[in-house]
C-alpha cells in the first residue's frame, strides 16, 4: 500500500498558537511537536522567523522566479483596445481623405496640364551670332544655357 505524501500548508493563526504553547508553557519542543503532528525542526524554524521578523515572518511568501510582464486586467486590456481600436479609425478615415485627394488631383491634371517644368532653352553658336540670327542646323556646335 502506498502512502501519499503531500506538502501541509498552515496559517500564520496555528503558528502564532503553537509557537504561543512552547514559550508559554514550560514543555520540551518534541513535546509540543508531537502533540501537534509536526516535525521539531518545522516549530524551531517558525520560532526563528518570528523571532526576527514578528508575525509578519511567517506569513506565506510566493515562491518562484517574479514575472517581468505586469499582470494586466481586463479592464485595462479593454481601455488599451479601446485607445487602439480610436486610434485606427481616425488613421483609417484620415487615408480615406488623402485617397481622395489624391484622386481630385489625378483627374485635375489634364484639365490644368502637367507641372513639368520647361526644358532649358538651347542656343547655337557659331562665330559670333546671337540667339535671333543664329540658324538651325545640326553641323553646328550646340551649347545649353
């Protein structure tokens, strides 16, 4: 037959009463263990801790590596999202705009022709004349302004 064995959990109340039972009446900590189902070394540890610390001590602590994420309620999970959810309508309505915009200007342009700017005006030279009598021919050396 096999025997379960679990890990006891006791409330600051029973320590405080048993530790309370060893300093108040004059009886061997063995004693006081056996009379209360536990272990010498369990009683010793708690008179220590309350030594030290007082009540406080033997409060239960929780064990294991402390999470780095803050826990989040669901509460502010729901402000987030809805902060959020704000936030990507007003992004979602402000590129509706700039769509639209953008397609005023699309179908504007013929009406008002391109914003290209104008090609440099060229000049030919050739041995002295000007801009107004020069002729145009391609044997000419060209030069831009």
């Amino acid at each position: 037959m096999n025997l379960r064995h679990f890990k006891r959990k006791f409330t600051v109340d029973f320590k405080l009463r048993v530790i309370n039972y060893y300093l108040n009446n004059d009886v061997s900590m063995s004693k006081v263990a056996a009379s209360h189902n536990l272990l010498c070394s369990q009683i010793s540890i708690w008179l220590k801790l309350f030594m030290e610390g007082g009540s406080e001590a033997l409060k239960p602590k929780k064990k294991g590596r402390p999470s780095k994420m803050s826990k989040m309620t669901k509460k502010d999970a729901r402000k987030i999202l809805k902060k959020e959810s704000n936030e990507i309508a007003a992004l979602k309505s402000e590129l509706r705009q700039v769509k639209m915009e953008r397609d005023i200007l699309k179908k504007s342009l013929p009406l008002f022709g391109t914003s290209k700017p104008r090609k440099k005006q060229k000049l030919w030279i050739r041995s002295g004349w000007t801009n107004k009598t020069c002729p145009k021919r391609k044997d000419m050396g060209l030069v831009s302004f």
